[in-house]
C-alpha cells in the first residue's frame, strides 16, 4: 500500500549532526541570506576566495555572541557556505559572520578572523537604532530578518507611462522634521505618508526618495561651531537588502519593513510611484582606510574594483568602487533590484553615478556592460523605471550615450545647464535652449529611444535649490565646515542683484517671476519633468549647494515657506495639471487636421531660425488627441532678455484663435505697423518674462 506523506514528512529533514550544541544540517545553498525553513533558519553565505566561515549568534541588542558555529566541510560547496541551525526562532536572535583566508593585500586579499561581517543580504540591520545617535563604535553590524506577511490588499503599481510622469525627488527625513511639517511622526516614512494628500494636490505622480539603504549617519560624525554634522544624505551604504533604521518611527527595526510598505501602499493607492536612489557604485567601507565591516572582508578581491597593486578604484569620489560587472557582483544587484519589486512593490529605481555600471574590472568602460544589459532584460523588472545618473566621479559623461537597450532614463544634465544658462539671460544658448525644450533630440536622436529618455531637471538634492538659483551667484556651503571649498562652482545662477536675502520688493518679485520662468519651461518642456522637494514654493537652503552633512534647519524644507510663498505653489500646480490636461506636450499624437507641425521652434516671428543671436524662444505643440478627436495645440514663449519683446504668434486657422493661459509678466496685445505698412498683430513681453497659450476653435 502506498504511503500517504503529511506535509512535515516531505518538507522536514532530521538533523545532520551537533556543532557547539546547536543541531545542524547542509543548507539550502541557493538561498541567499537568512531564510526561514521548515527545521529552523537557513543561513547562506558565499566567498570565492575565504577558506574558513564561522556564524556568530547574539541575543537582540547584545554585543558579544552567545553562539559561535563554524560551518564544517560538508556545508560548504565551491564558495558557497551553507548551513540550517535547527530550532532557532525569529526575533530572539541576531547574527554575523567571521571569514579567514589568504592575507596579501598586494593582490587585494585582506582576510582577518578577528572582523564581524554583516550578511550582505541581512533584511535588517538590528544594532542601527535612533537617528544620530552613535549605536555601532565598533563598526560591527549584525543582520537580523523580517517575515513577509504584510498585506497588500490587492493593491496595484500605478504604473504610470513615463511620459506621464511628474517626479518630485525629496529626502524621507528631511521632507518632514523640521517642527513646522506639523505630522505627528516628523523625519520617518510615517511622517512621509502624513503627507500624501499634499503630494496628491501638488499632482506628481512619483517620488523619488533619496537613499533609504541602511546606512550609518553617524560613520563620519562631526562638530563644527557647536553643530553635530552627519552623513544626512545617506549615499554610503551598508546593507542593500534593509531600510534605513533611522527612519522608522518605532524603535523595533523589525517593523521598518512594515512602515515602509504602509507608506508605498498608500502612496499606491493615490496614484503615486515610488522610485528608489540606489548606490551600487561604492559602499560605505571606503578606501584602504576604512572600516572592514562586510564585502572587504567576505571577498575583497570580488567586490571592488582594485589596481594592479591592491588599492583602490576610485571612481565613485567616495574612496572605493564596486565591481559591477563581476559576474558574482552583478548577480548581487540584480537580486537586489528583485527583491525590493517584488517585497516592497517599488517601480523603478534611479542609479547613482550610474556610469560606473559600465566600468569592467579594470575600471575601463564597456560599451556592452553586461549589469546595464542584465537588469534592461530581467523579466521582473520589466515594467519598472530605470533611471540613469549618466557619469561618474572618475570623469566619465554619458548623457546621450548611456546603453539604453530602450528602457533606461537618464537625468538630462545637459538641459539643466543650458535652460538654467538661457532662463537667467545668457540668451546666446539659445539654439541649445531649443534643443532642450523640444526633447534634446540632439542628444538622444543616436539609437532607438523615445522622448521620455531624457528626465529633465533644473535643480536637485545635489546643487542650489530653485529659489537659491536666484538668490546666490555663489554658493555659501560655510556651515559645512570646509571653508566654503566642498561643492560646485558651476551654479549658473544669478542673484537678480542682491546676493541672499534682501527686504527690496522688486527683487523679491523679480525672483518670484524667475522661478515661475523656470517651472513653466520645465513642465512645457518634451520630455520627462523631475523637480526638487519645495521648490514648488521657494524653499531655501540659504546658499548651500552641498547638504550632503547638514541634517539641520538648513537642509529641512521648510513648509511656513508654503504659506509665504503660495503663488509660486498655486503657479507650480497649475502647470502641473495644465501638462496633464494637454497630452501633446509630451508626447506626438496624431497629427494636426490644421496642418500644423507636431513641434516647433520660432523666435519673434513664426518658424525662424533659432541662432545665437536669438533672445526669444517659442515652441508650439500641435496635434490631435485620439481620445477627444480634438486639436491639442500649445504655445510657451520665453523671453528672458532683459529688454521688451514684441512677437507674432505662429497663423492659426480662421476659426481659431490663441488664448493666454497664464504668464509670469505683463503681457500685452499690440498692433505693430510692418515693413510693408501691414498692420500685425503682435504680443509685447516684458522683460523676463513667459507666457502660455492655447488655441480655441471660435
């Protein structure tokens, strides 16, 4: 007769033997990290070049190991280490591990027995607690694991077309901590879901959030004239596969997993993506100098790029580099990526100094780098946003030519300097102006890509803030206490004649039209708009173009701000929901029954050519929008010269007339006699100035 197994007789498997008291077996060795089985825990590790691998368990919160297990021979398979502890329960332990092997740094092989190394795949990272506080002197971190059993509700990705898109890049602590964000849990992902119905009313439809990897704020603290300066930014990574302790408002990091999927849930549920800042270009143990607290001494050789003598690469401008293209390398990130799709729901991700991706072994770049091509492909990440910073710290610049296998972004660094040049007055760029404005096809025009691979910016976590574009011609980084010698001088801004604050009332309104000048073009613009947290209503950093160490008033928005400055936020929304409102400014619909050009370019007069002596620019989109069978067709002029303008709309039908749908100076209709003495009809700009309009059938 034949046996009928019950569930624990398939799945359950007897131990294997006893290691210092602890029951044991081989492993399941394609199960990365810690894993939760049917006896117990699964942990695996692996190391191509390690000889000896020991476990090390604690008590929660504790700092010396209650259990130390080394893995005998018959857990370990090639370079994988794999072994089950039987009867261990989640919650009551933490754990990390202790490698040995050859000790020759001159062939980047640093071994050392004595280091605790956190599991590359910890879920969570359990001795990281309350923001800046210094929990970890010794560098030695321990991992802990989450359960995935949080409920979606059936909720779906918004799954927004790019073209669609409006994203708001902001930092999760600093987005809500200063007192005058008035949520109940300031500088958290609680805090930021507080905030959903303002992002929702604004009308982005993706935020972008900074660095939330666990990372050590306080690995670099510091004091400089009686203020605690900190890794705020969050860009040196300590765990790929855990959210950042730091912001969770409990003090149970096994509950951030929870928080965080709340927030994404929620933010889901508004219609709002959630795009992820990832550094897989360096990690947080820097140079030959610094700690050993992982990747260095799991596998040094495999997980960073390294000179011939054994230091090294530093492309990232951060002391180390990770070694993408390594094969074992790039199996981690693409796991990585995996994992936050498929247990945070997250849709898509923008890549920090993403140029070094494409770097080999050697730090040479590839045209074919096999990471860029493997996460284009994967089939999980087949419907998320990849989003480019295209260049590098070692001087690589690929705006334009980054691999796009026709599904990678890439942050357009090339229209926010020439739009930030021409909006300010430096009216010669216009021709690159005009490129910028109608989707940089100059840039992207080279392989198979769309509109949308350009996500263009003026301003972000990194540089002036809008408001400071117009307030400082230089940068004042002073309180980071570098002497004012940290971050870029290539501002491309303009005070508008007063260098910071000033009580004088027309520069405060000349600033005001200037950042109007700038969000106006930024949301007419073809192409994918991307603006910084406050800038929809002026939010300051007095100065500072380099927050990275400013977890302070500084580098926290601002929100009285808001009330200050609601015109620039109503102008903000207005533009946002009129780019919504008009397909046909990002992307080619069918074409114009009128006989209009889907996109063009003009000067004072109609159709021409935009040269470097132009101090006017005008794009029109027309075309007709298959949902209404209606003509969509678009005008923004721009003049930000510094004298009056008079310019001729482009000739519409007799049954059509433009319409001014707003504009940030005085605008008027006039009539101009011609050469011919024909009288035209022309609208005078004042100066720096812009203006939108929009054809109606009479």
């Amino acid at each position: 007769m034949d046996k009928t197994y019950k569930f624990d007789e398939i799945f359950y498997k007897p131990p294997y033997g006893e290691i210092n008291g602890f029951k044991y077996r081989p492993g399941y060795r394609r199960l990365n990290g810690a894993s939760i089985v049917k006896e117990g825990i699964n942990f695996t590790i692996s190391s191509d070049n390690a000889t000896y691998c020991e476990l090390l368990l604690y008590k929660p919160g504790e700092t010396e190991p209650y259990a130390v297990i080394p893995f005998p021979e018959e857990c370990r398979m090639g370079g994988v280490f794999s072994m089950i502890i039987y009867d261990l329960k989640l919650g009551e332990f933490e754990y990390a591990y202790r490698m040995d092997g050859p000790q020759k740094p001159e062939e980047g092989q640093i071994f050392n027995k004595e280091k605790v190394l956190l599991d590359p795949y910890a879920q969570v990272v359990t001795n990281q607690g309350e923001w800046g506080k210094i929990n970890n002197p010794r560098n030695e971190y321990h991992g802990g694991m989450l359960v995935d059993s949080f409920n979606w509700d059936g909720s779906l990705n918004p799954k927004h077309d790019e073209e669609d898109m409006i994203i708001y890049e902001l930092h999760v602590r600093g987005y809500t901590n200063n007192p005058n964000s008035k949520v109940e849990f300031p500088g958290t992902f609680a805090g930021l879901q507080e905030k959903i119905p303002y992002l929702k009313e604004l009308g982005v439809t993706a935020v972008e959030l900074m660095p939330i990897f666990e990372f050590d704020e306080t690995s670099d603290i510091r004091e400089y004239k009686g203020n605690t300066l900190l890794d705020y930014w969050g860009y040196n990574t300590v765990n790929f596969f855990s959210p950042n302790t730091g912001y969770i408002a409990t003090d149970k990091p096994s509950e951030e997993g929870t928080e965080l999927k709340k927030l994404i849930r929620t933010l889901h549920e508004n219609g709002i993506e959630v795009i992820l800042d990832v550094v897989f270009n360096h990690t947080a143990e820097g140079n030959e100098d610094g700690p050993i607290f992982s990747f260095k001494g799991i596998d040094n050789k495999t997980y960073y790029m390294l000179t011939p003598e054994g230091y090294y690469y530093n492309f990232s401008g951060c002391g180390n580099t990770f070694n993408c293209n390594n094969p074992i390398v790039r199996n981690f990130i693409l796991e990585c990526l995996r994992y936050w799709v498929s247990t945070y729901h997250v849709d898509g991700f923008r890549f920090d100094l993403a140029s070094i991706l494409g770097r080999d072994e050697s730090g040479a770049p590839r045209g074919d780098a096999p990471l860029l091509e493997s996460i284009a492909f994967d089939p999980l990440l087949k419907d998320i946003k990849l989003i480019a910073e295209a260049w590098d710290a070692g001087g690589m610049y690929q705006v334009g030519s980054f691999p796009s296998y026709n599904h990678w972004s890439q942050w357009n660094g090339k229209y926010r300097d020439d739009m930030r040049n021409f909006l300010k007055g430096e009216t010669w760029n216009a021709p690159a102006a005009a490129q910028r404005l109608t989707g940089s096809n100059d840039i992207y025009g080279g392989y198979p890509t769309k509109y949308n691979t350009s996500i263009n910016f003026l301003n972000c976590h990194d540089g002036f803030t809008l408001y400071d574009m117009y307030a400082y011609n230089e940068k004042h980084n002073e309180a980071n206490g570098w002497d004012n010698t940290d971050g870029s001088d290539d501002n491309r801004s303009w005070n508008c004649g007063v260098e910071g604050e000033t009580d004088d009332e027309e520069i405060k309104a000349l600033r005001l039209k200037m950042m109007k000048n700038a969000m106006l073009a930024l949301m007419m613009s073809r192409g994918t708009p991307m603006f910084f947290s406050g800038d929809e209503f002026g939010n300051t950093q007095n100065g500072n173009n380099n927050t990275y160490c400013q977890d302070s008033l500084i580098s926290w928005i601002d929100w009285d701000k808001l009330d200050e400055n609601r015109e620039m936020f109503e102008f903000t929304k207005k533009a946002i929901q009129f780019r919504k409102d008009h397909p046909v400014i990002s992307r080619d619909l069918e074409p114009s029954k009128l006989g209009l050009p889907n996109m063009s370019v003009h000067t004072q007069e109609p159709y021409e050519e935009v040269t470097d002596e132009t101090t006017y620019l005008g794009v029109m989109f027309a075309g007709n929008n298959p949902e209404t069978t209606s003509e969509d067709i678009v005008y923004v002029g721009f003049n930000p010269h510094w004298e009056e303008t008079e310019v001729k709309l482009p000739d519409l039908p007799d049954n059509y007339e433009w319409e001014q749908v707003t504009s940030t100076g005085t605008i008027e209709e006039v009539e101009v006699e011609s050469e011919d003495e024909e009288v035209v009809e022309k609208i005078r700009f004042e100066p720096r100035s812009s203006a939108l309009f929009i054809a109606k059938e009479i």
